[in-house]
C-alpha cells in the first residue's frame, strides 16, 4: 500500500516533456530582460498590448493544444504564438487606428509538439509588429529594433538570416503536379540541389542553381545576387535586401546571412523573412517577416519579429548572479536601503544565529551582512 502511495505522489509531481518549473535564477534573469525589451518598444513608439491564453479554434491548428468541449460549444485552443492575434486586434478592435499602427507585446505561448532545435513547448515570446505600411523602411525599422533589443540583454556574435519566398514561389508556379512539389521542397529543405535538379525542367534548372548560389554570407555572396533578378518583383527584391544590409551597422563580429532556400513552415510570411541566431545557441534568438493580412474587403500589409526568451538568456553575454543578501530582521531602514540601491536583493531572516554564514548558503544568498558589512560567501 505504501510503495502505491509513493508511486501516486511521485506521478503528480511529473511534467510532460517540453515543459519544466524554472526555480532558478533564470526566472529573475527573463523578468528582467523582458522588461529591458518592452521598454526599447515602448520609447520608439509601439504600443503594449496584451492577448488572452485561449482563443477560439480555427483552421490553423496544426501545434495547438485543444481544449475538450461540448458538441454544441465552439471548440477552444491554446494560442502558440501571439503574432495571429495581433492580426486579429489590428483587423477588429484597432481596424479605424491611423496607420501605421505599431504593436508590441509578451506572453507565453504553449505548442502541441517541440522541434530538434527548440525542444521546448512553453516559452515566452516577446514582439513587436508594425501594421498597414508597405515601404521598405517599415521593415528596416523592425529588423534594426530587433538587433539593438537583442544587444542591450548581451547576445553577441549575431548573424542574422534573410531570405524571401518569392524567389522560390517563381521557380514552384511553373510545377503543377502536387506530389513533384512536395518532393522538391524537401529537396531543397534538405540544400540538396543535385536532387532538386532531376526534378525541374530545363528552363528552370540555370534559376534553381542561382538561388543555391545565393546561400551564405552576404560578402562572399553579394555579387551572385544579380542573377536572380529576372523580373521587376524579384529584382526590386533583390534591391530591397541590399537596402536593409547597407542601411544597418552591424558590430565586427555580427553579419548578415543569405538564404533563398529556406522554407517558411508558417506560411503566412509573403516578403523578407528574418532568423537572428547566435555563436554557438542552439536555435533561434528572434525571427519575424512580412506578412499579409485580409480582413473581409479590407487588406493591408505587416512586418514584425518576435524573440524566444528561452534562447535568449542561454544566449547572453551578461554575467547573471544573484545579489541576494541575508540580512537580520532588526537592520534599520538606512542600511536597507542602501543595500537595495546597489542593486542587492534583501533577503530577511527572523531567528539569532550564530553562524549567519551557514545560514545564508541554507537559503541560497550569495551574499550576506555581518557587523554591518556586506561579505560574499
């Protein structure tokens, strides 16, 4: 009876995969550069919003946890990703606000299945979006915004990932047969250009290597771009990237990388895409595009980007440590408050010890106050 008891408790206290308790000080650290983030929005002109955890189902719920219902109630779901409902708010409820309208928002987010790169199924997004403005400069804006966000919580070494599906759209129009096309998408997924060949026709085969040549970073690649402006959308494209590449300064050991044969698994994105990823981080810090969005007769175009909070502290350059201090109940209102002043997270003990020390590793301080002396453990 007894190993059964043991058995049940120990079952409540499991997690499902892809999930966790964060009580570390990582939960301090997120709290923290989300804040840092949101401000960075907040004083160029986005404002916050903020969206509900469930809303209802539609026909995109590939990754989405479902909520049980009643055969006659609408079917409920878990958001796993908050861009959607931005376009919601910005074609409902904020549909007569000036554009362009700029957005900015944070909240976890929960997925059906994880990924070999983010195994994670809970994470905290934080973003921003910019609605109803189709000038290049919209998307120099986000980019450019996103970079400093990023570099003022310490990622360093960045290479930031553009792309665009309407060079690959160019190539895939010409293919009618839907199963040929689903085997040349994974084909070229996989960068596997020897095999991709076999499958286009020969008109299309010259274009198909012109995109693989334009794959890598953008210095060694800069003079290949040209070959693949074909028509006035491509080639203002093409003119588009070289904007955004020229117009933001990167450090010396951030860069930018070029890759037309990426697959966008959201389908949504109908322009410049963007990945930021970081030396040696498994994943990606941030990505974001642009987008189209349709509401009823009312259409107009996005762009936007969101960070993974998760990756980002893993990520930072920033030595994180706790500042928690041990202090007795009875240290007056003047030294607490200089201690609090220097950054220092004041932790009260109730009891006389003799060993304050001792007591200050029992509750996890990296820091504690004897003959009013702040000593380091």
């Amino acid at each position: 009876m007894k190993k059964k008891l043991g058995l049940t408790l120990f079952n409540n206290f499991l997690i499902p995969p892809g999930f966790k308790d964060e009580v570390t000080f990582n939960a301090y650290v997120e709290h923290e550069y989300k804040n840092k983030i949101i401000e960075y929005f907040k004083v160029h002109g986005f404002d916050l919003v903020k969206t509900p955890l469930i809303e209802f189902k539609n026909k995109q719920n590939d990754n989405n946890f479902l909520i049980e219902s009643k055969k006659r109630q609408d079917q409920l779901k878990i958001r796993n990703d908050i861009t959607p409902q931005i376009i919601r708010i910005a074609s409902s409820r904020l549909i007569k606000r000036k554009r362009p309208l700029k957005l900015c928002y944070y909240g976890e987010v929960i997925r059906k299945y994880g990924s070999m790169l983010r195994p994670e199924r809970q994470f905290l997004q934080v973003g921003a979006e910019t609605i109803g403005e189709n000038n290049i400069q919209a998307d120099l804006e986000i980019i450019s915004i996103a970079y400093k966000a990023l570099s003022l919580v310490g990622i360093k070494n960045i290479t930031i990932e553009l792309s665009s599906k309407i060079f690959l759209d160019k190539l895939f129009s010409k293919i009618s047969n839907k199963s040929k096309l689903k085997k040349l998408e994974k084909l070229i997924k996989k960068k596997d250009l020897d095999s991709s060949l076999e499958i286009v026709n020969d008109s299309s085969k010259a274009y198909l290597k012109n995109i693989f040549k334009c794959t890598g970073s953008f210095e060694k690649i800069t003079s290949n771009l040209d070959l693949l402006c074909i028509d006035s959308k491509t080639s203002k494209e093409i003119q588009n990237i070289k904007k955004i590449i020229k117009s933001i300064s990167l450090k010396k050991t951030d860069n930018f990388f070029i890759d037309f044969c990426e697959i966008d698994e959201k389908k949504y994105h109908n322009g410049i895409r963007f990945t930021f990823f970081a030396k040696d981080v498994r994943g990606e810090i941030a990505s974001g595009g642009r987008y189209f969005i349709k509401n009823n007769k009312i259409s107009e175009t996005a762009t936007g980007f969101t960070c993974f909070m998760d990756t980002v502290i893993r990520a930072s350059s920033f030595e994180n440590v706790s500042k928690k201090i041990l202090i007795p109940f009875n240290v007056n209102k003047t030294v607490k408050n200089k201690l609090l002043n220097k950054g220092f997270t004041v932790f009260t003990f109730f009891n006389e010890t003799k060993n304050i020390k001792k007591e200050a590793k029992n509750y996890g301080c990296n820091f504690y106050l004897e003959d009013m002396k702040v000593k380091s453990i």
